[in-house]
C-alpha cells in the first residue's frame, strides 16, 4: 500500500495494483486508510527495535565467547 498524500493536493492510494483518488474515498475507508499507515511504521519501528537487539545480543555473545576462552569447560558427557 503507497499513498501520495504527503505533499500532493491530489492524494492517490495504490492498492493492490490499483490507483484510488484518496480525496474521493469515503471517510470509513480513509480511516482505514490511516489504519493501515500507522500499522506500517509501527511495524518499521518494530523491525529497527529487533535489528538494534540482535546486534546487542550478537555483541553479548562475543563478549560471552571472549571471556570464556579464560574458563577450563567441563569434559564431554558431563553435566
């Protein structure tokens, strides 16, 4: 889903292949159409939030992987 309505007077919502002239939608399908933008940057916030954690995690773990190299691991089989 696009729309042009940020700096255009004349709004067009592509959707599914198809052009809407988002000034003539009825308010019930702009309110979708709001919908539907929020859950689109929610969605982008979101995926920042888990590419920003996997690469603390990635750091944690090299951290781990460093610090342990100084730490005698118990034999195979046990524990």
């Amino acid at each position: 889903m696009t729309d042009s309505a940020a700096n255009n007077p004349n709004p067009v919502l592509t959707f599914e292949g198809n052009r809407y002239d988002l000034n003539t939608l009825p308010d019930e399908l702009k309110e979708l159409v709001r919908g539907m933008q929020v859950a689109d940057a929610q969605l982008r916030m979101h995926e920042d939030t888990l590419k920003v954690l996997a690469v603390g995690r990635q750091s944690l773990a090299m951290q781990l992987n460093e610090k342990l190299k100084t730490v005698t691991p118990l034999p195979e089989g046990q524990g």
